[in-house]
C-alpha cells in the first residue's frame, strides 16, 4: 500500500494597495475632530446659548421698531465671531497638544493637504454656523410680531446674507491662522483676544496710526458688511488689506512653521 502526499499551492498574496484620502474626506475629518472633543462640542453650545440669549434681551429691551429679523440675525453674528475662531485655533494647536500629529502625518505625510483640509473645514464651519444664527432670529422675530404688530419685520436681502458668510468665514480663518503661526492653544488663544484689543486702543491713543488703522484694523473694515449696501471699491480694498494682515500673512508664516516642525 502506498500513499501519496499531496500538497497545495501557497495561497497567492496580492499587496494590498494604500488609497491616499481624497481633500474631501480629509475635510470632513477636521471638521468632525472640530466637534469631538469636549472644548469643541462645548464652544459651539456656548456660542448657540449665547446667541438665543442676544435675542432674548433685544425682544425685552429694543424697541419694537428694531426687532426685525435682520437685526436679530446681525446680533447673533457677533458670539459666532468671537468663539468659533477658537475652533479654528484648537483645530491646529490640538494636534500637538493631544499629540495626535504623528498618526495625522503619518496617514498624510503630505503637510500641505493636511493644512489645506483644515482651512476648508474652516470655511464650511463658518457657513454652517450661520444655520442656528439664521433659526434663532427667526424664532426670535416671530415672537417679537405675535408681541407687537410694529415689530416682526421680515425684509432680508441675499446681499446681507452673503455679507454674514464672508463675516464668518474670514473670523474663523483668523482662528486658523493663529493657530498654525503659534501652534500653541493657550499662547494662540490669548493673542488671538489681546492683540486686536491692544491695536485698537493704540489707534486711539496714536494719532499717526489711525490712517493705518482704516486698512488694517479687521473691526473697522468689516463694518461696512453690516450695513445692508453694497460695499464700494474703496472698501473692498480696505477689507482686503486687512484680510492679508490678519488672516494671509499669519497663515503663510504659520504653513511655513507646520511643514517645517518635526513631529514627536
């Protein structure tokens, strides 16, 4: 009796290919680690909360004329201005303090994309966050006209609304920017408040700088966005200016900084 031994083949291995992710995911990932962390998830509850409060003091202490649902919404521009640009600076400055930079430049290695990512996630943050400004002052209105019939006025332009989107998107990029020059949450954060503040008051205590300060100073150039008319050349080129000192120059120094520093 005999017995023969048969053998099979080794199953044949095929690599396995690594698909590098597409911008668009990319974005959606900085956008949902934007919302995943507890300072995220509690700075855009503040940010509502403060929001739906703004309009409950302007429905009790405006007078019925005033609330309209174009200055209900204006108001609430004002919170989102203030802390969303936090999200934008925690969006960078976390990935070093929670050391999540090497597993995001490890998956990406390319710094670029991952720079560009963020500053989309940014702009789709900025125009998202107008949804609760834009539901608020609705809710807000409608109470002020079942109130008093001299108030609930609806009249809004799509001019304004455009206006309020490049309010905010230019505000949060601010955040972004801070975020990549100083790559530091706390150190970024604080600039971020103090900076603007002390160049105001130095504009005012400083004569020489308030020609400047019709340029650069983002508060002052802004202004025009909010009063429902079509801004004129020589306001757009004061917005722009100021939009390349405080959002172009930090981030192109703060993109040079990121692709520069070594990951630990």
């Amino acid at each position: 009796m005999t017995a023969t031994l048969t053998t099979t083949p080794a199953a044949a291995t095929t690599p396995r290919t690594f698909t590098r992710p597409g911008i668009l995911r990319l974005t959606g990932i900085e956008l949902r680690k934007m919302a995943d962390t507890r300072a995220g998830f509690w700075l855009m509850v503040a940010t509502a909360l403060i929001s739906v409060a703004i309009v409950v003091i302007q429905l009790f202490a405006a007078d019925p004329p005033d609330q309209t649902f174009k200055n209900l919404f204006q108001s609430t521009l004002f919170p989102v201005a203030v802390l969303l640009p936090v999200l934008g600076i925690l969006s960078v400055t976390s990935e070093w303090t929670q050391r999540t930079a090497l597993t995001t430049f490890a998956i990406t290695p390319q710094r670029q994309r991952i720079a560009a990512a963020k500053a989309l996630a940014a702009v789709v943050l900025g125009i998202v966050a107008l949804l609760p400004s834009l539901g608020v002052a609705a809710i807000g209105n409608a109470v002020a006209g079942g109130m008093d019939s001299a108030a609930g006025d609806w009249s809004f332009s799509a001019l304004l609304l455009a206006y309020a989107v490049l309010f905010n998107v230019v505000n949060v990029l601010v955040g972004l920017a801070f975020g990549m020059l100083f790559m530091n949450s706390a150190v970024a954060i604080v600039l971020y408040f103090v900076v603007p503040t002390v160049w105001t008051i130095l504009t005012q205590l400083i004569s020489a700088m308030r020609t400047p300060s019709e340029w650069f100073d983002l508060s002052m150039t802004s202004t025009p966005l909010f009063e429902n008319a079509a801004l004129s050349g020589g306001e757009w080129a004061r917005l722009a200016a100021s939009i390349s000192f405080w959002v172009v120059l930090p981030g192109v120094l703060g993109l040079v900084r990121l692709l520069k520093r070594e990951v630990s």
